[in-house]
C-alpha cells in the first residue's frame, strides 16, 4: 500500500495497518527552504519554487505527503486585500482589508488572479513528478476569508450588531472559497484542506460558530471526498458541529484532548488528525520528545499523525523526521 493509498482509505473511513504520517498545514521551514533553495517570501508568489519547497517537505523531512500553499492569503488577495508579503520566516499577512479600502466583495473574476495560477501551476508541477503520497492544498476557510475582508474584530462586532450585512460577507466568502475549491480539485488536488482558524472556539462563541461558520463549510465538504477541516485552538465545544460539516477529516490542536475527541466523534464517520504541538515539541523539543509525543498521540487513537497546526518556520528537520518515524517504525 503506498502512502497515497493508505491516506486515502484513512480519509474514506477503512481500516488501514498504521496512521499516515503528513502535515495538512503549512509545511515551509528555513531548513527545508536552505535544502531546497526555495525561500520565504518569494514561494508564496512563485509557482516554480512554492512546488520545490513543498516537494522539500516530502524528500527531505519524509512527510507522507505535499502540502501546498504556506500562508491563508491567496484567496484574500485575490479578493482585493492589500498583503504584506511576510519574510524569510514570516507569512504573507493582510495589510489592508477590502473594508478599509471602501470596496465590497465581489467573486466574479476570481480566477484570474495571479496568486490562484500560482497555486494552480504548483499543483501542475508537483503532479507531473507523479509522487506516490497525496498533493493536500490549503486555503483559508470562510470565516476567517471574511475576518480578512473585514478585519477580524470587525467581523465579530458585526456578528452582533449587524448580523445581515456580515452574513452578505459570508456568503461571498463562501462563494469564493467554493470556486476555488472546484479548482483546485479539476487541476489535481487529493486533498482539500479548509483551515478556519477565525472559525475556532478562542475568537466565535459555538453559537456564533452555529450561526454563521457551519453551513458555509458545509458547501465545501461536500465537493470532494477527501476534505479536511483545521480549526486552532481548543475546539472541544464544536467538534459536534464540525463532524456535522461532513469532511472526511479533522485537523485539531494539542489543546483538544485525542481521547475526547474520539468519544465526542465515536459515532461519526471522520479521520483525526493531529496533533503534535507545533510552536512547543516540533518547534522547541528534542527528537526524543517528539517521537515520544507522537507515539502517545498514536496510541490515543489519531488516524493521521501530523503537526496541530502549521510547522513553525524554525522548526528543525531532524524533528519533523521524529514524527514520522513515530508512524512509520
Ligand atoms: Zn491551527
């Protein structure tokens, strides 16, 4: 069973020998951008070395899988936000939103954006060198899509004061994301990953979460199969409401408890991914302690082992390599 196939059955709900090892997170390290010769900033723009630093990812580190873009603004970009393109060890970030720029959303050209055909060339680079572990791409979710359009604290101000007029923002955002989705998955991408961080506990109430996040992502899981939703921070009080978008899988932090987590979702048809603490053992730990986080979380019962949320930019190799060894021996 080759690595693709075994996350495949994973994502599909069938018994397997062993937890696939990857990252459905952003994977773009400085080690691996040295190895690679691939750097921040410029691989977030540059189809030619965003593909090379992902491929990294898999060659180098031996995640059991590509994961492509390194930041959640090419959908806010192309939706007009101004971004301020990060450095070597920086991700691009929204430097001003559409809202501040006096402009409303609009998805009618969405696909002529530049930024989208970089992903899209990636995803023709990366298939072409036909690997035998899963092309997974990412983007931002609709929630936080409409946290950039609008500025974040301004989002959830209007969830309260101006319910309808955020929800006309919601929608657009939802429109879009779902555009680009359909996509990502014609020119090749295995698996989709919708990462919703403006979506989790610590920033929307699980009421808010109700109310204005869960059916937007509904329309995304059900494009594909292979779906997966990320959502930061402890999101304990809406893995309910999450299991019920429909994705195939749930990438969650080190602050939802595995075993938790599996008796809330034990009668849902859903892979756990996770959740091997990015910013404290992969960043800061020894090999030692990463595999042995990771061993734990294995025996906790995740399905797919992998970083709680993206690989932190001077994260070492000899411990994303740890992680997977944990899986694999
Ligand atoms: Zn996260």
């Amino acid at each position: 069973m080759s690595p693709k196939e075994r996350t495949f059955k994973i994502l599909e709900g069938e018994k397997v020998d062993r937890p696939s090892v990857l990252s459905v997170t952003q994977t773009g390290t400085v080690e691996l951008m040295e190895a690679s010769n691939a750097y921040w900033p410029d691989a977030n723009f540059n189809a030619e070395l965003m593909a090379k630093l992902a491929i990294a990812g898999h060659t180098i580190a031996n995640l059991e899988g590509i994961r492509i873009p390194f930041c959640l603004t090419v959908l806010a970009e192309s939706m007009g936000c101004i971004i301020d393109k990060g450095r070597i060890d920086r991700q691009p970030s929204i430097a001003k939103t559409l809202y501040d720029q006096g402009k409303t959303p609009n998805v009618e050209n969405l696909l002529d954006s530049y930024r989208i055909h970089v992903v899209l060339d990636a995803i023709h680079k990366i298939k072409e060198m036909n690997f035998n572990v899963p092309l997974i791409v990412g983007f931002e979710g609709p929630t936080t899509l409409a946290g950039h359009l609008l500025d974040v604290e301004r989002l959830c101000l209007m969830m309260i004061r101006k319910p309808e007029e955020v929800k006309s923002y919601i929608e657009k955002a939802e429109e879009a994301c779902v555009i680009y989705a359909k996509e990502l998955i014609k020119e090749g991408a295995d698996i989709i990953v919708v990462a919703d961080p403006t979506a989790s506990p610590s920033v929307l109430s699980p009421k808010m979460f109700e109310k204005f996040s869960k059916e937007p992502l509904k329309s995304i899981a059900k494009l594909t199969k292979r779906s997966v939703l990320h959502i930061c921070g402890n999101a304990t009080p809406i893995l309910n409401h999450m299991a019920e978008c429909g994705f195939s899988g749930l990438s969650i932090e080190e602050k939802v408890d595995l075993k938790t987590a599996k008796s809330i979702l034990k009668d849902k048809k859903v892979a756990i991914i996770g959740n091997v603490p990015s910013a404290g053992v992969l960043l800061n730990g020894t090999e030692e302690e990463v595999y042995n986080v990771a061993k734990q979380a294995i025996a906790s019962g995740v399905d797919i082992l992998a970083p709680s949320c993206g690989i932190a930019p001077h994260t070492p190799i000899r411990n994303i390599k740890a992680m997977v060894r944990a899986a694999i021996s």
